[in-house]
C-alpha cells in the first residue's frame, strides 16, 4: 500500500502537470471567462514551485512538513487537484462542437435558462476559491510571499462570484454531493422533476459537465442534491418557528429593533467622497490646486476643455493627475473594516457614451494598424495614440475595434517611431480601467518589457508609465514583477534614464514594491545604487523624495532591510535628517527607525554617526510623523546606553 507521502507526492505531480497546461491553454476568440480563468490559474505556478520544493527536500531527507496539519495534507492538495482538473475539461469543452445551451436539450425557452458557461466559470472560482482556503500552506513550508500572492488570487475568486450568494449555497451542497456520493439504484428520474425543480436543473446540469459525471449518475446526484435542500429548508423552517415562539417579543420591540438596523448606516467620511460625483473614491487623484478627485470624473471634466479645479474654481496650472496613494489606501483600509467592498467604476465611469459617427472612423483607423504599408501602419498608431489621450469614450471604442492586439503586434516593429506611438497608445488606453485587462490578456507585458529595453528613450519613458498604469491592478503586479527582465529594465532605466525616465521608472518600480516578493526582485536587480546616488543630489529635491519613498516600501521586507544596511545607506539617511526638506527628514527618519528596530548593531551605527542632534531637532521642529519616529528612535538610543 502506498504511504500517505507517497500518494501526497504523486497529487502534487498531477497538479504541476494541470496548472502547466492549463497557463499554457490558448484561449484567443473565447469568451472572457476562459481568459480570466487561464489568469487566474497560471498565477498559482509559484505556489507549485514551491510545493515541488518540498518534495525535493523530502526525497533529500529534509524532514517533513514544518507543522503538523490538522488534517491530511492529501486532502488539501486533492481538493486543488480536483478543481484543476474541471478546469481543464471547462477548456476543452470551450471547442468541443458537442457543447451546446443546456436548453436545447430540454426543449425550455433561451429567455429563461442560465448562461451554461457563466454557471460553469462562477462555480469554477467557488471550487478553486475552497480549495486555496482548505490548503496546508504552513506544512509544505510554503513562504510568506506565495501565501500573500494565492491571497490575490483568491480574492479575485471571491470578487467574481460574491454577487450570486443564492449560487454559492447550492454550489456548496452541490459539492457536497459530489464529494460524497455513493452508487446505487436510481431513485427518480429528470424528465419527471416537478416543474419548481427544473430551474435548479439548469445550473446543476452545467457543473455535472464539467466533472465529467457519467450519465448514469446525473439522476441520482439531481435526487439527492434535491433531498438535501428540502432537508436545509425544513430545518430553517423549524429553527423559524422556534425563535417564534420563544422569542416572546413584544411588538413594540421589534419596531424598535427595525429603526436600529435601518439607522445604522455607514456614513462616508467627506474626504472619501469625490467632490464631483459625491461618491466613494476607487482611485483617487491630486490635480494641480492640491483638491482630490476620482481619476475618471476629473479627466472626463478635462477632456471637456475645463482648466479650471471644480471645487475651488483655480485655474489648473497643468492637466497633470498624481495618484493620492496614502488617500486609497485609507478607503481600503476603512472598507475592510466596515466589511464593505471596495467600490467599482462602471463601464461608461459614470458617464453616458455618445459615439456618433466616430466609430465608423475609429474602427477604418485600427484597420489600417495591420495594413501592409509601414508608413500606413505609423500614422494609424499616432492617430490613435492622440484618440486615446483625448477621452474615455474614444479608449472604450478604439478597445471595441480590437486596436489593443494590434498595437501590441507592432511593439515589435524595426521602425522606432511606430514602436513609440504603439507603447504610448497602450498607455494612453490603459487609463480606463477596463483596459488594462485587455492589454494584459493580449499579452503586451514581455513586448512592453522589450521596448524598455531597446526603445528610444521617449519609448522607454512610456513604456515604464504602462507598466505602472497596468500594476495599479493588484494580479498585475504578481504578472509584471515574475515576468524576466521587467524589474530589471525599469531599474536600469532609472539609472541612465532621462530625468522624466528615471521619474517614471521610479513610480512603477513604487508601485510594484508594493507586492512583498517584487521588493526581493528589486533589490537583487540593483536598485539601491541608483536610490542612493538620487537621494544624494541636492540639486533635485524631488528626486531625493522618490528614493525614500521606494526605501521606505522595501525596508519592510527583512532581506531588503540587510542589503539597505550593508549598502551604507545609513550615513546618507542621517546626513538628510540634518540638511533635507520637512518631508524628506520625516521619511529619513521612519526608514532609520525601521532599520534599527530589533537590530542593536544598526542603532548602535546611527548613535557613532552623531545622528543625536539632529533627532532631539527634529523632535522640536518637525511634522508630527518626523516628532513620533524622531521620539521612538532616541527612545531606543537611550535604551542601548543602559544595555
């Protein structure tokens, strides 16, 4: 008999097996479902390295597990593998002629019967979603980085079934059937379900599919799945009439009760709120005046000739629009703690489209991107990088028209300035958020990545902006930072950069640290001699706040916070605390206190530099963040002379 390592093992190879084929599934002219699901699925072959890992430690004689689980760890990793292996027969149904609308074989009218495909995706995420939960992540020694990387995934899961709860109850007691049944006699037979039941028919018979349930098992599972939530109904119905009749509450009471809950709404802070649509800001951003607004409001008040900041009436020194990253992730964080989702834009952003005869232009132009005359192919990507900069209504109908897949071929073009107007179109299209997964799913990352390399620098300028326009999505920070070279490229280029490339490569190498492992990649790629070599140009103030801004995101990570210390960063950090501007002494201070936190060899490094002075200075006359960090680090001084 094989041993419970063994069986684990043979789990585990079936499943490196699944995720490589089904990442590698080619899902071109298939609806998007199966295009998110080949996303989704592929962002789980670092989880898979790292199981493989384990075994190979294990067949080294490398012990077991780190922790004991609380269950067999076969169960977890069959559970996974049985997910993954729907997944694959969704995919190879996608193209199989004999898949045709449930409905037709039942003779039940289109209008009334579930899209079989969206049945099959949604309950595709519930199962992978439980099967990532119920893993043993700790007892296959799987890292801190992985684990935060399967969260993303799993909260795209969540976000793409979480409006249909009704589906996920059944899904539950659906699987729940599958998991555990049982052959036997035939208790029932469908064509005879009573008609309340044939709906529910609907949305089981897709799924059954999908598992590949042999025909001689469907009437069964539909029986006991059916058998199963009259049993959940009668219980609720008895669990109803019991708080009923002992509840024992007087009318009056209940009355109140009803004031209380519809009064106990959530009141939006106003500075949450977009001054424009009076709405929950999803991505918020600071015009020229200093106001903040929601990016999609304020650009369409742009796009329609104001110059003036509608809040204030200011004239808008420039049409530039900056993240307000510390305002979102506030809204994050207060979502999460009131247990509401973070807000979504609509397609239109809140905007009715008006496309009057443009589409017929617009789509003349994006066929002349694939026309066999270079100089045709040039003015159709410069005409469409100027569409795309112009209005949100032009990025949605040149997307329509397929002008992504097509700007992503020429890339690749010999000719430089079709290459610049291609990656800037990108960009440009990138604004609506929609986009950014079309750009993704047409693969445009390791072309992008290839311009930053070898474009002209205006190329390479807007090549690091898309790259940082598309990792403001949180899956494609994991895409972006595992993809070879792109970390690198943008360190690069905020090395030898112009000042405007080295600006824009700093913000999305900023935003990408934001994802634990990408903080490794870019330390190991050299970023921290390009940031300090910024943080010691006087003559640029902003340069020095971009490289402590990157510093402070990368100390958190404990490799990171080394190779920050053993780059004699410290000397460079103190000497800002005693000539740099408020703001930049502030992050000086909050990056030297994370240094020296746990680490008596670094504050003692700080106390021989003399950086006493300048932090009880800096407790008298700086912002109140520089006071608390400036107060925390003398604190741990002070303790360091008793030791």
């Amino acid at each position: 008999m094989a041993t419970p390592a063994a069986v684990s093992h043979t789990s585990a190879a079936a499943l490196s097996h699944l995720i490589r084929h089904i990442s590698t599934t080619c899902t071109a002219d298939l609806r998007p479902e199966y295009h998110r699901l080949v996303r989704k699925v592929s962002l789980l072959s670092h989880l898979l390295d790292e199981i493989d890992e384990f075994f190979s430690r294990s067949e080294a004689g490398g012990g077991e597990g780190s922790s004991a689980p609380p269950v067999d760890p076969v169960d977890g990793l069959d559970q996974l593998l049985a997910a993954l292996r729907a997944a694959k027969r969704f995919l190879s149904l996608s193209r199989d002629a004999r898949t045709c609308q449930v409905a037709d074989s039942h003779n039940v009218a289109n209008d009334t019967v579930p899209d079989k495909i969206s049945v099959q995706f949604k309950y595709l995420m519930w199962q992978l979603e439980k099967a990532l939960g119920n893993f043993h992540y700790n007892y296959f020694g799987i890292s801190e980085e992985i684990q935060e990387q399967v969260e993303l995934v799993r909260a795209q899961m969540k976000r793409e079934i979480k409006k249909e709860s009704s589906d996920v109850k059944l899904f539950s007691e659906l699987h729940h059937v599958l998991t555990f049944r049982q052959t036997g006699d035939l208790q029932s037979n469908l064509s005879n379900l009573p008609d309340e039941h044939h709906e529910l028919r609907e949305t089981v018979l897709p799924v059954l599919e999908i598992h590949d349930v042999p025909d001689s098992d469907v009437e069964r599972i539909m029986q006991d799945l059916i058998n199963r939530l009259d049993e959940i109904k009668i219980s609720n119905s008895l669990t109803m009439e019991e708080k009923s009749t002992t509840s024992g509450k007087s009318e009056s009471v209940k009355k109140t009760q009803e004031k209380v809950q519809k009064g106990d709404t959530i009141t939006i802070l106003e500075d949450f709120r977009c001054p424009i649509s009076l709405e929950l800001m999803r991505d918020p951003v600071i015009v020229s005046t200093g106001q903040t607004y929601e990016r999609a409001f304020i650009q369409r008040w742009i796009d329609n000739g104001n110059r003036t900041c509608p809040k204030t009436q200011q004239k808008l020194q420039n049409t530039t629009l900056t993240p307000n990253y510390v305002l979102r992730s506030l809204i994050m964080q207060w979502c999460e703690e009131h247990g509401i989702d973070p807000p979504t834009r609509s397609k239109s952003d809140g905007f009715s489209l008006e496309v009057g005869g443009d589409r017929t232009a617009i789509e003349s132009i994006v066929r002349s991107l694939s026309s066999t005359s270079p100089d045709d192919r040039k003015s159709a990507a410069a005409e469409i990088r100027s569409l795309a900069k112009r209005s949100t209504d032009n990025r949605i109908l040149l997307a329509e028209a397929g002008a992504i897949p097509a700007l992503v071929s020429l890339l690749s073009s010999k000719d430089q300035k079709t290459q610049e107007h291609a990656v800037t179109s990108l960009l440009n299209l990138s604004i609506y958020d929609h986009n950014k997964e079309l750009i993704i799913l047409a693969g445009a990352i390791i072309p992008i990545v290839q311009v930053l390399h070898i474009g002209s620098m205006e190329a390479r300028e807007n090549a690091a902006a898309a790259i940082f326009s598309l990792s403001l999505v949180d899956e494609n920070k994991i895409t972006i930072g595992s993809t070879p070279g792109a970390i690198e490229a943008l360190v690069e280029l905020l090395q030898t950069g112009s000042t405007r490339g080295r600006k824009d490569a700093a913000t999305a190498l900023f935003n990408l640290c934001i994802y634990q492992a990408n903080k490794v990649r870019a330390v190991r790629a050299g970023i921290l001699l390009p940031l300090i070599q910024m943080l010691q140009d006087s003559s640029n103030n902003g340069t020095i706040d971009e490289a402590l801004t990157i510093l402070s995101v990368l100390v958190s990570h404990q490799e990171c916070k080394l190779a920050i210390a053993k780059a004699n960063t410290i000397p460079v950090l103190i000497d800002l605390l005693r000539s740099g501007q408020p703001r930049n002494k502030e992050n000086a201070a909050a990056i030297l206190l994370a240094l020296c936190k746990k680490d008596i060899e670094n504050l003692a490094c700080i106390g021989r530099l003399g950086a006493l002075i300048p932090l009880t200075e800096l407790t008298k006359t700086g912002t109140d963040r520089a006071k608390r960090k400036a107060t925390s680090l003398l604190e741990h001084l002070s303790k360091l002379k008793v030791m």
